[in-house]
C-alpha cells in the first residue's frame, strides 16, 4: 500500500503509527511530496508499481494537493482529473481512495456535500461521505454509494485512533424507514377487506386516523402505490366522481396482479 500524505510530515505519521501499532509492516509506505496530475503523477505512480508490483491500493491524501489551477470549465477539469487517477487504477487492478473536502452547508443529498462539481462523483466508481455529528463527537456516518456499489449507511465511533463499527443499514432497510407509518397501518386495515372505496377523509376516519390530512394521504398513496402497496398486494385506484375525489383499494389475489374487485394496478390522477 502506498499512503501520499500530502498535507502531513513524516513526524505526524510516525505519530500515528506508534498509536495503532509497535511495528508497522514493510508493505506499507508513505510520501509527503509528489507531483501535480497534469505535471507527472501518474508517470510516478507507474514507477513505483514497477518496483512494489503487488501493491493493491494506494491513498492520494488530498486531491487539491495534485491538482492544477484551471481556468476551464469546472466540471470537465473535475471530470478529467477523476478519470486520470480512474484510468489508472484500472490498468492495473487496484483500489485509489482519494479523499477531498465536503461543503459545510446543509443538503437533503449528503453527496451534494461533495466539494466541487459533480464532475468528481460521476466520474468515480464509488463516492464515501464521512460526516462527524458535531465537532466534540467521536460518532459519525459514512454515506457509500457508486456505480456497482448499493447505496448504504453506517453509523462509526472513533476510538482508539481506529473506526468501530456500531450499525450498518443497507438500501432496502433505508427505503423502508422513510414509508410513512400510516402506510404500513393501512395494509393492516386491508387485511379483513377485499375491497374499500370511499374519499381520502373517509378513508382515514374509518382507519381512526387523526394525525394524516386527507392530501397527504392522497400524496402517500400516488407515490408508493408501485412500491409499497403493490409490495403487500393493495392495488390502488384514485379518479373523480359526481360526488368528488374517490379512492378505490383492493386486496390483490394470486400471481396475475389482479385485484378482487377488478381493479387494474393503475392510477388514474386528476390534475
């Protein structure tokens, strides 16, 4: 393994090492100094692979340390420099981490964090997103997505100068977590029912729901009625009547999708 430290001094990592380790192996090696991508990286690394051939990753510790001021286009010199280090990488069958600075401000996507254009995350295989809870807290969460890589998060403590791992969530638990409670109440209201038809404020007066208004139930069910419901076999149907807005929900029976009253797994919306 090669490990570029390019903000550190061989003091510091000497440091480190002697709280992780009393004898760190041979295999393991370190720089403080190479050069830019656009001025020889790349030749270097070539070099030291051809007298270290079994190494397997290598850690360029930070990107800005190699890269070059442009006056291009933002995003294609992000793009360019990612698909340098990519290139690589796959020439030669090995893993480059390279780790950069996140944003500071806030965004629903944690990947939006990533400072830079998206230049960077599109053109690597796999982004990581390590963010601390706050600047006196040892726990944090590591955000992984990527090209072959199922999105997952994992909630690390730091101890010991070392990650412990304390819980790791997968894409399909994450995608459960975020189904509205109601949801879940509503295929147990079907459970006993073969069909039900009636207004959004009928529908949540005859579950006893009282804390759900009728267009966010309206809004829950257009969006999870392919995924959810259709998951626990509820097909859904919502369209206008004389009397106003109707939904129309039915216990799906056997393979075919079909429901029991008849009802075709669509959604016909009113806008």
């Amino acid at each position: 393994m090669l490990y570029l430290c390019l903000e550190d001094t061989f003091c510091r990592i000497q440091d480190r090492l002697f709280h992780l380790t009393d004898e760190a192996s041979g295999r393991l090696h370190f720089a403080v100094a190479s050069d830019k991508l656009s001025d020889g990286l790349i030749v270097q690394l070539e070099d030291y692979l051809k007298e270290y051939p079994d190494s397997r990753l290598i850690v360029i510790d930070t990107l800005q340390k190699v890269r070059t001021a442009s006056k291009d286009n933002a995003y294609a010199s992000d793009y360019g420099d990612i698909s340098l280090i990519k290139g690589f990488a796959d020439r030669h069958s090995l893993a480059v981490i390279v780790v950069h600075h996140i944003r500071k401000q806030n965004d629903s996507d944690v990947f939006n964090k990533v400072s830079g254009t998206t230049g960077l995350t599109g053109s690597a295989d796999a982004t990581f997103v390590l963010e601390q809870e706050s600047r006196v807290s040892n726990a944090a969460k590591l955000y992984v997505t990527g090209r072959d890589t199922p999105y997952q998060e994992f909630t690390l403590r730091f101890r010991d100068c070392s990650w412990e791992l304390v819980e790791r969530k997968e894409q399909e638990q994450l995608a459960k977590e975020v189904i509205p409670d109601v949801l879940f109440r509503l295929v147990d209201f079907m459970q006993d029912k073969g069909e039900w038809t009636g207004t959004a404020t009928e529908l949540l007066a005859a579950m006893g729901e009282t804390e759900t208004v009728p267009t966010v139930i309206t809004k829950w069910l257009n969006e999870y009625h392919t995924t959810f419901l259709s998951e626990n076999h509820i097909c859904y149907q919502y369209s206008r009547k004389k009397g106003g807005r109707q939904i129309a929900l039915a216990r799906q029976t056997g393979d075919s999708g079909d429901s029991s009253i008849g009802i075709p797994p669509v959604t016909v919306i009113d806008t």
